[in-house]
C-alpha cells in the first residue's frame, strides 16, 4: 500500500466538490477507535494475552499469525499510533491518532465497475488518470485511477493493480478503493508526515 500515501499527499492539493458521508463496512472513516472497536465487538483483552505468548506456545493455533498481527495493530492503534489492520481478505483498516483514518478494499472488479459505483453514491469523478506500467520484458498496460473530493475534507481513491498470477495465466486486474477520512487528507497531504503504509 506504498501507493496509498502518495495518493493522500495529492488529494490535499484539490478543493472537496461532492458531500456524502462515508460510511463503509459498517464504519464511518473517521470515528475513534473506541467506537470501532464497540462495532467490532473486540477484545482488546485476549489481543494483549496473544500479544504476550511467546511464539512456541501459538504455534498449534488456527490463524494465529493473522491473530497476533490484527492484535499487534489493534493495541498500536488503542494507544493512538498509526497502524494497519487486516480483516479478512479483501479490506484493511488504517488508524492513526486514535482514530479510522482510512478503510482500502481490494476487489477483483473491473475499474469502469467500481467507478460507476461510487459515482453514483459519491457523485462524479473529481480527476482520472492512466499511467502505463510495464512488466519485466518492457511490455506497457494502462492502469486507471480516479478521485472523490468530498465537500468534508474526506476523498475516495479507486486505484487499478496488475497482479501477475503465473505465466500461464498472465495477469489479473484489480482494484483498490481507499476511503480516506478528512483528518487523513489534512495531515498526509499537507506532507508534514510521511506515515510507512505497509502491504
């Protein structure tokens, strides 16, 4: 998700057009981490149990690692650090400051799909964009992106990947939508801070 901070800075550089609140996965980018963790329904108790096992003595339990990864991000993120959790296979919820800073879904959707979804929730396309990507034989492929200025500070990011599966196959599109919350936008995009957004 290196892509995903690149895509903050630029959104501070755009005026918001479009109102709508975004509400996502049952979430409200921008409400603290106390109340995601109400929706959740989490327990921040058995995250700092699993957080202080040793590793020998999670091996024999199912999806541990996962476990001990969302718990490591969960406590971070209780203690108003900046944080990344993984829920499930297809989103991430981005923390910082004690608040969701970001939600990013990943989709196998095609882009024209994706994007005329959200236009339809979110209003029109504030910008788009092609940048052509190249594999290792120097082949080039569009990937299309797209932006949602809101009228609360708050944006959307629709970003196209090219996933190589293998060299049968080829490659596979997908697209990664970012909800980002006003704060996020205001404190990225103005490049005072550079957080590490991991993959």
């Amino acid at each position: 998700m290196d892509r995903i901070v690149l895509l903050i800075t630029s959104l501070f550089l755009l005026s918001p057009v479009v109102v709508a609140q975004i509400a996502i996965k049952g979430h409200v980018v921008g409400e603290t981490f106390a109340e995601y963790v109400l929706k959740e329904g989490l327990d921040l108790g058995f995250c700092q149990h699993l957080a202080q096992l040793p590793p020998k003595d999670t091996r024999d339990l199912k999806n541990t690692q996962d476990q001990r990864e969302a718990c490591r991000g969960l406590l971070v993120a209780r203690n108003g650090g900046f944080a990344e959790v993984k829920q499930g296979d297809d989103w991430t919820a981005v923390f910082d400051g004690g608040k969701l800073a970001a939600i990013s879904i990943m989709t196998v959707r095609d882009f024209a799909g994706a994007v005329e979804e959200l236009t339809r929730k979110y209003g029109a396309v504030t910008e788009q964009t092609i940048i052509v990507v190249q594999n290792d034989y120097g082949c080039g492929f569009d990937t299309r992106h797209a932006k949602w200025f809101l009228a609360d500070g708050a944006a959307i990011v629709a970003d196209e990947h090219l996933d190589y599966l293998t060299s049968f196959v080829g490659y596979e599109r997908s697209v990664e939508i970012v909800f980002v919350s006003r704060d996020a936008v205001q404190q990225y995009g103005s490049g005072a801070r550079e957080p590490t957004w991991r993959s």
